[in-house]
C-alpha cells in the first residue's frame, strides 16, 4: 500500500518492518497476559510460562502453515465461546444500564477527555489483526470484494464484543479492581457467577495462544518475503527443507518476542504497539488520500469517499499527539529531588 502511494522503496522496507516489530511487541504483550491466566492453575515462574508457549508456538508455525492457520481457527472459535459467556453471565447486570449511564458520560473536561484518549491509545494494540488477512489476498476468490467485506465485518463484530464486553465490566466490578487485575475477564466471571473461573482462564489462554501464533506467523513471513525481495539478509528467507517454511525467520521472531516479554512490563510492551501501529496507519491513510487524488477511479472495486482516510488520519494523530503530550507534561513536571 505504502510502495503504491508513495513510490518509495525505503519507506516501504521501513513499514514493512515496523509491521513485523508491531506483531512481535503484540505477541510479547501477549505472552505475559498468558502468564497471568495460567498462575490461576499453577503458580510457575512467568519466563517459564511463556519460554515454553513461544517455543511450542514457534515450532507449530514452522512444522506445517495449514495446520498452524487451522489451530488457529479453531482457537478462534474457542475465543469467541468465551467472549459469549462473559456477555452471559453479565447479562444481569445491563438492566442497571439506564440508572447507571450518567457514569458512562464523560464530562466536558480536558483532563477526563485526555484519559480517555489515553486510555484508548493503550487499548489500541487489542484491535490489530484484522489488517492481517490481507497477506491472504492471493489465496481468496474475488479478493477485491471479499478482502475489504471481510475487514469491515471483522471491525464491526470485534466493536460489538469490546463495546458490550467493556460495559458489562464497569458494571459488574469496580474500576480500582479492574485496574489492578491483571486477568480482568477471569474477574469478571468469578464476581458474576461466585464459582472459579476455571473455564474463562483456560479460554482466555486459548485466545491469546491463537493472537500469538498468529502474531509469529505474520511477522516472520514478512521478513521472509522482504529477505526474498533483496531488502533484507538472504538468511531470512532459508526455508526448512522438509515443511518448506521460514525456520530461520520464525527462530528469530520467536527469540524477539520472549526477549522482549521477560525484560519489559505489560504496559510498556502495549504502548510500544500502539505506537507503531498507529504510525503505519497513519502512512496507509496517507498513502490512501494521495492514490485517490492522483490515480485516475479504478473498476470493479469497492470504492469510499475521501473523508474516511483524511478522518483515520486525523484520528491516528490525535492517539499519537494525545500520548506524547501526556508523556512530555509528566517529565516536566516530574520533580528531581535534590542531593
């Protein structure tokens, strides 16, 4: 997208690379909220958690891709069971909604409105992968109409769960507690239901699994491809002779993300995500806005008007000015104690 927008290879090597570090810094997040679900059934060192879940991942996604994107459908479906029975069993709590809904608006007030971009700029990382598809294009009939249908169904399903999801557990438990869990679904459970939340940790873990295979997949098939392009190290593209897959590729991705997960907290690792996925949407936006005014109407494609990128745009910069602006105020009015 970027190479068609702008016609600049080193700006396309360089979001090609930004895209797989998001993907790596995503799985690494990741992989420390597996952490936190499986302490509710073994209390294990968390670098061996996770050492063992990326190692394990990382040789499903060299020993065969079909087998790896069907495990991965299937811990799709296991996700979405989970997501119904946390709508199910806070179901009860919506009725309050209409007495309640006065704390769900936000006032008119810089410092509330700054939180709240805050707070949905380190949410952010949660919403990727849906952009992943389109690495599938050439695999799926009719991708002109199919690929941007199913990004725009995958968008508007993923905002209904969060949206009701993220409702029911204000409702259901105390934002000082959400705050301080680090498995907040499993809390929501056992404060809706007063029983273990056994079901909801192992399905939690299953989801994660999936958002991490995925994340290893994608990213070590971009540096496959950019090291087959001559962009990068031809050892990237080594492939495993028998499974025929990027061994050196995955290795390396997988190396990353345990790195990065046992060294850096949950939340440094999202905000890192945010970060460089904003920056790559804010390029595709651009490169988008510069296509439409330049290149004459292309046929038999879905066509949308101007004012979506200009508007992702601006959005995407209003995330990354909101949080620089956040971190810039607390350094300098952080005060340095004397010696």
């Amino acid at each position: 997208y970027l190479q068609q927008g702008f016609n600049l290879q080193w700006l396309s090597v360089l979001v090609g690379l930004l895209i797989a570090t998001g993907g790596i810094v995503s799985a690494a997040t990741m992989a420390r909220g597996f952490a936190a679900y499986f302490n509710v059934f073994l209390s294990w060192p968390a670098v061996l958690i996770m050492a063992l879940l990326i190692v394990i991942l990382a040789l499903v996604s060299i020993w065969d891709i079909t087998k790896a994107v069907a495990i991965a459908a299937l811990f799709t479906i296991l996700e979405i069971l989970g997501l119904c029975i946390i709508i199910g069993v806070g179901a009860d709590k919506l009725s309050a909604l209409p007495q309640r809904l006065p704390e769900l608006i936000p006032a008119a007030d810089f410092v509330v409105w700054q939180g709240i971009f805050l707070g949905a700029f380190l949410a952010f990382y949660a919403y990727i992968g849906f952009e992943d598809m389109v690495n599938v294009a050439e695999e799926v009939k009719s991708p002109r109409k199919t690929i941007p249908r199913g990004i725009v169904l995958t968008i508007i399903l993923a905002t209904f769960f969060y949206m009701l999801i993220a409702i029911i557990a204000v409702l259901a438990v105390p934002i000082e507690q959400l705050a301080d869990s680090d498995a907040p679904l499993a809390m929501i459970y056992q404060q809706s239901t007063g029983n273990k939340p056994v079901i909801i940790s192992l399905l939690g873990m299953f989801a994660i699994t999936n958002g991490i295979l995925i994340q290893i997949i994608m990213a070590s098939r971009i540096l496959y491809g950019m090291s087959k392009e001559g962009w990068l190290p031809s050892i990237l593209g080594r492939l495993h002779p028998g499974t025929r897959t990027p061994i050196i590729s995955s290795t390396l991705v997988a190396g990353i993300i345990l790195l990065l997960a046992a060294s850096l907290p949950l939340e440094s690792l999202a905000k890192a995500t945010s970060y460089i996925v904003l920056i790559v949407f804010t390029l595709v936006n651009m490169a988008l806005i510069l296509i439409k005014r330049r290149d004459p109407r292309p046929r038999g494609v879905t066509l949308f008007p101007m004012w979506l990128p200009v508007s992702g745009l601006l959005l995407c910069l209003s995330l990354i000015a909101v949080e620089i602006y956040a971190n810039i105020s607390s350094w300098a009015f952080t005060p340095t104690p004397f010696h």
